[in-house]
C-alpha cells in the first residue's frame, strides 16, 4: 500500500511494509542514514552547479533530496527501469514542488541511461538491491574528473565471509570472517571498483567508507592519469589471509571534518540527528589512525587472560598516555583502531 512519506525535505507517495525488489515502488527508510551523509558530502564539497545521476532511483527520493537540501546542484538527471516509478517519480517531484527546470526524468535500464547521456556527470550514485557489480562500468566511464562516484552495496553475505566462493566471483578476493570482516568487505570493494576505474585511467580514492546495518557506502574522488592510478594499484595487498584489497585510506580527513561542521550547523534539518551526529564523531576520531584493521577488546582480554574484561574506554585512554593514537571504531562496538604495535597493546592490557 502506497503512503505519503516525509523524509527530510522531501514528500513522496511510496509503497510501504516488507522490503522487496517486487515493490511497485521501492523505498526503503533504513536507508535514511545513507541520504543524510550523501547530502552531507554533497553540501562539503568545493564544486557548485553539480550535474547530478541518478540512474536506480526508485522512488526518487534521493534526487528530490538532493534538490532540496543542497545548494550545489545544478541539475540531476532522475533514471529508472521501472515505468511505474518513473510515474512515481513525476508524481514525487510536484508534491515536493521541485523545480523542474533542474531536472530531466528517464525510463531506461541503468547501464543504457549512463552510456546514452551526453556528457560526464559530476556525481553519479549508485544504489542498488544488491551488488553494484552490474553498473561500475558504465559508472565509471561516466563519472567526470574531480567528480564523486558513490557506491553502496548490500550484499554484505559475500564481503563479510558467510559466502568465500561468492566474494571470489564477485570481487576477485578472499574475505574473513571474524570481527574485522566488515572493514576487510569495505576494502574489497573499494579495490573492485578502483580496478574497474583503472582501465579508464581513472583513479578513485576514498573520501568516505562506513558500514551500517545490511550495507557498504564509499564516496570517490575521481582522478585521472596514469601516474595515480598506478600508485592506486600499489596500494592493493593482502591482510591476515584475507584479500586482496584496498590498504590506503578510508577516508579523507578534511572532507571528515567539513562534513561534520556542516551536520553541526544544520543537525535541526535531520530527523535522525543523533544516529547522523553518532556516525560522524566516531568516524572524525577514527579518520585521524591510517591503520587496516582494528582490535576487538573482548579478544584482547580472554586471549591475555585478563581477570575481567575492560572498559573498551579505558585502554583507549591507557593507550593514548603511551603516546599512541586510539580510537573507537564504528565497525564494532568493542573495537578499537590504534597504532599501537600489538605487544605494547599486550602490555597494557595486562597490567590494567
């Protein structure tokens, strides 16, 4: 059943109840947290009079977002496969009374509607039901230099470990299963895509990776030349027996702390203030340790037979008086990323 859904600054007519790729008009609210940070980026970066794809854009409401809530665009070019959304879509646009001079609407397959666009975009989001595999190429090619490139995927069953056989068809790499495996599942993804933007001799960086819920986000930065695509490439390898992967950076600090900046200046235009505002400091601290992995504190302490386990904040602190760096992780509740060497961090654990 279809319903009149607010979300932000946004009014759409969307079906709600159980999540499946049937719905007549897929929308789905777990994924507000990922609009939010996407218009928070959006509202960071430099650029203005962004041109704007859309092309798995459901029931739209990520475009009309973007209209709404952000000074940077210029126009956004709305695209789905699907004729009824592409109605619902028109339908969405004058009930948020959207300007539709900034906008061109599509009814193409994906891939077809990137390829058969004039020109380059300068962000280009890519959210599908699943793996984004069917669309990096066209993306790719399709992303413009210095432009964004956003890519989430939810088939987090082959990244994290429960299907190995999966991920090697998928994403080229072997993936672990353990407390790391959601960072480990960001960092294959992240190379897939930077291989596929190879061939093109298009580097993509990260400039901002978070897991949440049932998905995978990372932001790109596209860049061109040979020269960087190929320290891109060498940043590649393997970590524990997993990979490989992507070793460099998950985020860039600046676009970390601008974003941040702008969520508290503008934390009254988002519903869900305090999941944004509890992302983004986590991630600020997180940002600053150029480290792969992390420390579960639990197995810290069973593995050093410790007589109880210890506050995650307390061996942060410890750490820190070391003159290490410390922080929580937002990939696991009782992680910790250091740059601690691991028999420093043994020490210290057994003598709190």
């Amino acid at each position: 059943m279809k319903h009149i859904i607010k979300e932000g600054k946004a009014k759409i007519l969307a079906s709600t109840g159980k999540i499946t790729a049937k719905m007549d008009v897929f929308y789905n609210p777990i994924m507000k947290l990922n609009r939010d940070i996407s218009i928070l980026l959006l509202n960071s970066t430099k650029k203005k009079n962004l041109r704007i794809a859309d092309p798995l854009a459901a029931s739209g409401v990520r475009s009309i977002r973007f209209l709404l809530e952000t000074k940077k665009v210029g126009s956004v070019a709305i695209n789905d496969n699907s004729e009824k959304a592409v109605n619902a879509i028109i339908q969405n646009l004058k009930l948020s009374n959207i300007d539709l001079n900034k906008v061109e609407v599509y009814n193409k397959d994906a891939n077809l509607f990137l390829l058969e666009t004039i020109g380059n975009f300068d962000y280009i989001d890519i959210d599908p039901f699943g793996s984004p595999n069917y669309f990096l190429d066209a993306a790719v090619k399709k992303i413009a230099r210095d432009g964004v490139l956003a890519i989430t995927a939810t088939d987090t069953s082959a990244l994290a470990g429960s299907f190995p056989y999966a991920c090697k068809r998928k994403y080229w790499a072997k993936p672990l299963r353990n407390e790391e495996m959601h960072e480990i599942g960001l960092r294959i993804i992240i190379r897939k895509i930077q291989l596929i933007a190879g061939q093109y001799e298009k580097a993509l960086i990260p400039v901002f990776s978070f897991s949440m819920e049932h998905y995978y986000r990372i932001f790109f930065k596209c860049i061109k030349g040979k020269s960087i695509v190929n320290e891109v490439i060498e940043s590649h390898g393997t970590y524990k027996e997993a990979g490989p992967m992507w070793l460099g950076k998950l985020w860039d600090e600046k676009i970390v702390y601008s974003m941040h900046k702008c969520f508290e200046k503008n934390k009254h235009d988002f519903e869900n203030k305090r999941e944004v505002e509890d992302l983004l400091k986590i991630i600020k601290e997180e940002c600053k340790i150029n480290t792969v992995g992390f420390y579960d504190t639990h197995k810290l302490c069973n593995e050093n037979k410790t007589s109880k386990i210890l506050k995650r904040d307390l061996i942060i602190s410890t750490i820190k008086s070391k003159g290490y760096k410390a922080a929580r992780t937002h990939l696991s509740w009782t992680g910790i990323r250091t740059d601690a060497p691991i028999n420093k961090l043994k020490q210290i654990v057994i003598k709190l």
